[in-house]
C-alpha cells in the first residue's frame, strides 16, 4: 500500500463532507432520532465528552501499536493496512470529538495554515511562553 501510487482526493473536502456527516448523526442524536443501540455514532455522542475523550485515547494507542508493528515487519504491506485502519478509526473518533464540541476540521485545518512556515520548535516555545503549553 502506497499512497504515491494512487490520485489523491481532496482532503478539505473529504473531511468536510464526512464532518457534515458526523454532525447530522449528532443532531439526530440529539433530537431523538438515532438511536444508541443501532446507531455506532449516536453511542458514541450519548458517553458524552468522557466517554468519546476516552475513545480517541483507545484508538490512538492503537494507532502506536499499529505503527510499531509496521516498522518490526519491516514494512510490510498487510501491517501498513492495519496501521491506516487504526488511523482511520483514529481520524473518525477526531471528527467525533470536533463535532462534540462544535468544531470543525477547517478550524483544524486553519490552525495548521497559521503554523505553515514556522518552525515546530519556535511553535512550541511560544506556546510555552504564553502560557498555553
């Protein structure tokens, strides 16, 4: 599996469009139209912040794990499909969470365009500075 191998699709707009997705499971969700036991997104809404925080804390380990196994296999083809599964149930759960707090990948996606050109460690030491690290 290599992504150079393959015509990206337009990001913004992937994630903008499962992003409208998520939010309408939400407002369903909300509104009493989906329900918990049939609906894998309303469950997730219906743990609230903890248990959707929680979730994400889940996938991610298993996203390290996942990456691990891919540099012991040396690469092999079948450990990255696992490791882009786990980031993919990674990046759903991340969608999740924006939408739980009214947030939205572009807001993610401008905070990355902001940092563009900076370097990562004068990022952090101003974040450091400010007090918000």
């Amino acid at each position: 599996m290599d992504s150079t191998n393959k015509t990206p699709k337009n990001l913004d707009s992937a994630f903008a469009h499962l992003a409208d997705v998520v939010d309408k499971r939400r407002d369903a969700f909300k509104s009493g139209q989906a329900d918990p036991k049939t609906s894998y997104t309303a469950l997730l809404f219906s743990k609230g912040d903890d248990g959707i925080l929680k979730k994400i804390g889940e996938e991610a380990t298993e996203t390290v794990m996942a990456a691990k196994d891919v540099r012991s296999s040396h690469l092999a083809s079948e450990q990255k499909k696992l490791l882009v599964g786990e980031m993919a149930d990674l990046w759903f759960h991340c969608l999740i969470a924006l939408s739980q707090f009214n947030l939205r990948p572009e807001d993610v996606i401008e905070e990355l365009d902001r940092r563009l050109g900076t370097s990562g460690i004068e990022e952090k030491a101003a974040r450091k500075a400010s007090g918000k690290e």
